[in-house]
C-alpha cells in the first residue's frame, strides 16, 4: 500500500532521525497504555467500556508527530491513541478511566471523550460523525482568525455512511478550510465489515471526487508512510489550498469495545494483520538504519515505567468530590437554571 | 425611540454586536446574499462582509457543528436554523454535542454561541413548519432557552445571548415578524432570565411566551372591559433560565394561575411552571393551576383548524373566565 497523491516526492521520506524516534516513542506508549487499560477493565478498576487503539498507533503517532503543538485533533471514543499522542500525561487519563476526580474532566466524561484543550486535544466524540462539522467549526475558526491552525480529525469507517461525514466534507471543500479528515479504515465498523455495508470499495477515498478531493490511501501501519501524509495534507491545509481526505489502512487489534472479543474476524486475517504489527516493524527498520538496540529497549523500558507509574497515581486517586455533581453546566460553574 | 419591526430588531440585534465584537460571526442558509427567507438578516453581508456573514449549503448537522466548533476555538458565531422544525435534523449536534461538553469536559470547553431560529405557527405552514420547540432545548441541560414577543426583546436579548459565555437557542416566533415596536435608542442589552410583567392586574396571573403574549395581553383587556377583572400577564422571555422569582411574587398577589402555551400539551414549559408553583407557592393559591395549550396534536396547515388549535384571544379569555366562575 503506498500514497496515490504522491507525485514529486520518494515513497519513504527522510524523515529527522529524532522525529522517527519520537513517533517510536509515542507508539510504543499508546500500546504499553492501552495493554494495561485493558488488563485494568478486567480488574474492574476501568468502568463502563473503553475502545482500545492496539493496532491502530501508527496513525496517531504519524498525524501528531507532524502537528503543530498548537493544531487541534479532534477524536472519537476510540481516543487514547490520539490524546496520548498530543502529549496529555497518562496519569490523569487513566484517573479519568477509573472514574476519579482528577481525572482529565474530573470524571464526568470518561473514556468515550478525553479532552484536554491545553494540548489540542479538543474532544473525543461518542456519536459516530459528530466531529467532523465540528472540526470544520474550529478549522473555519483558525482561518477567520489568521492563527495558521490546522484542525486534524480522525474517524473511523464507519463514520463514512453516515451524513455528517458528507455535509462536513462538502462545508469544508466550499470554505478552503484548513482541516485534514483522517478516516482509520480498520476494515469493521462494530461488528460489520465495512465492505458488506459500503457501496464502494475504499470508504473514504472512494468519496474524495465528491468533494472535488484527491483520493489518499496510506499505509497506516507505516508511521513513516502516516508522516509524509501527514505532513503534505497539513501543510496544504496551513498554505490556504483547503481540507484533505486520507483514508489509512490499518486493524484494530482487539474487538470493538471491552465486551467484543472479536470473533466475527477470520483467524487468518487476524494474524496476517498481527504480523504486519507497526511497532516491530518501525523498531526494525530504525535498528537497520543504526539505531543501537539499546535506545530502543531504554524507550520500551520507559513506556512501562511510566504507565507504572501513571497507575499508581489513579488508584490512590481520590473518588469525585459529590460537590461537582452539580458544577459546570454553565460557565459560571454552577447548573442553576432559575433564580 | 426607534420604531422597528421584530424582523428588523434581529438584524439590527446582530449588527450592534458585530460593529462591538470582532469574534462575532454569523452564519446559515440563505442569510447572507438573501437576508434571509423571512428578510431577518438583510443588510449584514454588505455591512460585514463575507468573512463574517456566510451562506452554508442546506446541512444543518454542518452549520451546528460549525458554530460549535467555532465557539470552542475562540469565536462567539450565531447560527440560523431556517425553520426550529429542522433543530430535529441537527439535534445530536444540539443535545448531544453542545449541551453536554462543558459539563463532560469539566469547563474546559466553552461554547458562547446562538443558534436562531422561526419558530412557532399561525402561518399555515403544516406540522413540519410550525411547531414550538422550545420544550425540547428546555429539556436538556446545558442550553438556555430565549423566546421573545416584542421587537425591543428581539434586539436586547439577542444582544444579551450573543455575549452570554453559553449556548443559547434563540426561538424568533414567525408569526410576530411583521410586528412593529419602539426599541429603545443606543447598544440595547437585556439580562436573560428575567421575566417581564407587562400588565399589572390583582385578579389572575397570565403566563404567556412570544406569540401567546400579545394574545393574553388582548384577552386580558376583554375580561377587564367586559367582567372588570383584572389579569396580571407576565412574559417569561426566557425559559432557561426561569425567573421563577417573578412568577411566584404574582402569584402571591392574584392566588390564580393561568399558563398559555403555543406547544402541544405533554411536557410543555407551563408543566414545568405549574409544578414550581404547586411546589413554591402552594399556599397562595385559591384554585387549581390551569394550563391553556395547543392539544396534543400536531399543527395542521387548513386556517380553521391550525386557529382551532393554537390558544386564540377568545380561548383566553373565554377559559380564564369559566374557571373563575367555576371557583365562585
């Protein structure tokens, strides 16, 4: 699987050796995070349902590692990946996840809607769609302000059947607005294979034409292929020529949630996906290109160390004070609505 | 003092805050080139610009989820829904999205926007065209709710729901566009969540909402000429939030109330008032709590049936009468 858009530029990038690290770094994090989480849900500690990313970090370590630090991501509830990727800390993530009130809303959002804006991480959103008109809102926002932002919004395949998508790209095309859509085609919708269920064969970039888009595949398991995407989609959208529709090929790991384990997957595709892992293979092509094992095993090493340590500080997380039951309806803090 | 019509006092509304307010855009269907189908926004893209008055296609999920994501990322946009029939077709972007994203974001999340909109029938626009929706925002928290009936109301409480620091559904009733008022000169702003007694009376108290307003404040001066009876009329202006001060200090003065409510009966806003005041003001009533409404019904588009299903002057009047005389 290689670009289709690419035309002047080499397959494989020369991407800085520190920023191959770096995105390394952010992948091998968002697997050591959401390994434990999952381990963590089955302990009881994490409520409700989460939706891991395992499988899926080549995407969101390629997107943000070509972001600027003050670009915003928008997200769905299979999130961790993309907030972790933008540099929230895990400890209050994790917090969020068992419910605690130092969670990174305090509790009241939970897995489904990480957010922390002090990193651009404006939202994961719960109802599949939703996002895009909404990344379109902040990327106009960007652009009526002059602030050279760019609004980078992730879904996966199934959001392309639904309306929001097509209104959100249409709206966007029509502005010029500096939003890159990044559809993680992860081949099932929930249960379904999205082909069973889509009238084209590339659900993303089968649609681009519609919108007077170039179609874009990229081999979401290549964090490097991600990257050179990444970085072309991000800088159109910051020179004023408009949005991008990138279609990454990629698998989820697990099932869709907590409660799947998978199993409508044939075994055969489920390990010829496992086999095509984006971390062993980023960790190998960085050892051929002279990274010393060493450095690579003091990343891994780290990664543990610090969901460890992110552990530690959520289970001795104190429970929501009753108080914030009521607080942050409106902007004055409280949810007072008659006098 | 000016003399407007409740259409020229949005616009006008509008412009007095984007001449203050440079974060302060505006966009939706046929509201920038056309001024709008109901000629609510004439002026604004010659005055303003098309930066910040813009024409969308017909998506409202885009043009709600627009304003939001703009009003996450430091501008303070209005969005116009052409009819409030259509908040349906956006309404995750509304319920979902807008009303619960500071709560679930622990107030990391602002969002000062407006979502306008024609709300209300009387125009023979059929069940899709004329319904009051104000209920449904009333019933989500996270979103305060604006109805005003007269055209100085339009100009201060948009004013005042374009700088609120949260979500505003402002409902515009159609059937009062063509409505003339004196607004007062200079920037107008009116606080939201203040209800407005706009005739005084000792006998009964008459809440009404936008349309309904000027309909019990006519019913109130029949029962006055022809029974002598004197009806206080209060228009709330805002559901969310609810001056509940103000109903209840009515109704300790007239010990009988009276909602008259565009909405199909279940769960309309005057259930809400009802049972704050069977809560808060029990012991000053005299007799039970009577609520005029539409029945239960949607609106049809034939004349003598849509007039036999809103609350008219006649209903009003007529239905406060009977109860009195019931009580007597």
């Amino acid at each position: 699987m290689t670009t289709t858009r690419d035309r002047t530029s080499p397959q494989v990038p020369d991407v800085p050796l520190d920023a191959r690290l770096a995105m390394y770094r952010t992948m091998v994090e968002c697997r050591t995070f959401e390994e434990r989480a999952q381990q963590l849900f089955f302990e009881g500690l994490v409520r409700g349902t989460t939706h891991l990313g395992n499988g899926q970090e080549a995407v969101a370590a390629g997107f943000a590692g070509a972001m600027r630090s003050d670009d915003y991501t928008f997200c769905t509830y299979r999130g961790h990946n993309h907030t972790l990727a933008r540099g929230v800390p895990m400890a209050p993530i994790l917090a969020e996840l068992f419910g605690r009130g130092t969670g990174l809303m305090g509790g009241k959002g939970g897995s489904m809607h990480l957010t922390s804006v002090a990193h651009g991480a404006m939202g994961s959103y719960a109802i599949v769609g939703a996002h895009l008109p909404i990344a379109v809102g902040a990327a106009w926002s960007a652009q009526y302000r002059k602030s050279g932002q760019v609004a980078v919004c992730f879904f996966g395949d199934g959001t392309t059947n639904i309306g929001s998508f097509h209104e959100a790209l249409n709206l966007a095309a029509v502005w010029k607005a500096p939003v890159v859509f990044v559809c993680e085609n992860n081949h099932y919708m929930e249960y379904t294979a999205i082909g069973d269920v889509t009238a084209v064969a590339r659900p993303a970039a089968d649609r681009a034409s519609a919108y007077g888009l170039e179609p874009i595949v990229v081999d979401g398991n290549d964090v490097r292929a991600v990257y050179e995407v990444a970085r072309r989609a991000i800088d159109r959208a910051r020179d004023g020529d408009g949005p991008s529709l990138v279609e990454a090929i990629t698998y989820r790991h697990g099932g869709h949630s907590r409660a799947d384990p998978g199993k409508y997957r044939p075994d055969a595709e489920v390990q010829a996906w496992l086999a095509r892992d984006p971390i062993p293979a980023e960790r190998a092509r960085l050892l051929a290109d002279g990274v010393a094992e060493a450095t690579l095993a003091g990343i891994d090493a780290a990664a543990g160390a610090a969901v460890a340590a992110a552990e530690a500080i959520a289970r001795e997380a104190p429970e929501p004070d009753p108080a914030s039951l009521t607080t942050q309806v409106w902007a004055d803090g409280g949810s007072s609505w008659r006098n | 003092m000016a003399e407007l019509t409740y259409r020229q006092a949005v616009a006008a509304a509008i412009a007095q805050e984007m001449e203050r307010d440079p974060s302060v855009v505006f966009i939706g269907e046929d509201v920038a080139a056309a001024g709008g189908v109901f000629k609510t926004t004439e002026g604004l893209l010659a005055r303003f610009g098309p930066e910040r008055v813009r024409d969308t296609p017909i998506s409202e999920q885009a043009i709600v989820g627009a304003v939001m994501g703009a009003a996450m990322t430091g501008l303070r946009p209005i969005g116009e829904l052409m009819f409030s029939d259509f908040f349906a077709v956006a309404w995750d972007m509304i319920a979902n999205q807008i009303a619960k994203t500071r709560y679930m974001t622990d107030g990391q999340v602002s969002l000062p926007l407006v979502l306008r909109t024609a709300n209300g029938g009387g125009l023979r626009f059929g069940a899709q065209h004329s319904q009051s929706v104000e209920n449904w925002a009333m019933a989500i928290p996270g979103l305060k709710v604006v109805a005003p009936s007269t055209p100085a109301d339009v100009l201060g409480l948009l004013a005042a729901a374009i700088r609120d620091p949260d979500p505003v559904i402002f409902c515009e009733h159609k059937g009062l566009f063509a409505t003339k008022g004196e607004v007062p000169d200079g920037e107008h702003v009116e606080p939201l969540g203040t209800a407005r007694i706009v005739r005084e009376g000792t006998d009964v108290t008459v809440i009404a909402l936008a349309a309904m307003v000027p309909r019990a404040l006519e019913a109130a001066e029949r029962l006055q000429a022809e029974d002598g009876l004197s009806a206080e009329v209060i228009d709330l202006r805002c559901l969310v939030p609810l001056d509940t001060a103000a109903i209840l200090a009515s109704v300790k003065k007239t010990s009988r109330v009276f909602t008259v409510e565009e909405n199909p009966r279940l769960c309309g806003w005057g259930a809400e008032v009802a049972s704050i005041v069977a809560d808060d003001g029990f012991y000053s009533l005299d007799a039970p709590i009577v609520r005029i409404t539409t029945p239960h019904v949607p609106l049809a588009s034939a004349a003598v049936l849509e007039d036999l299903a809103m609350p008219s002057v006649e209903r009003i009047s007529d239905t406060i009468r009977r109860r009195l005389d019931e009580a007597r």
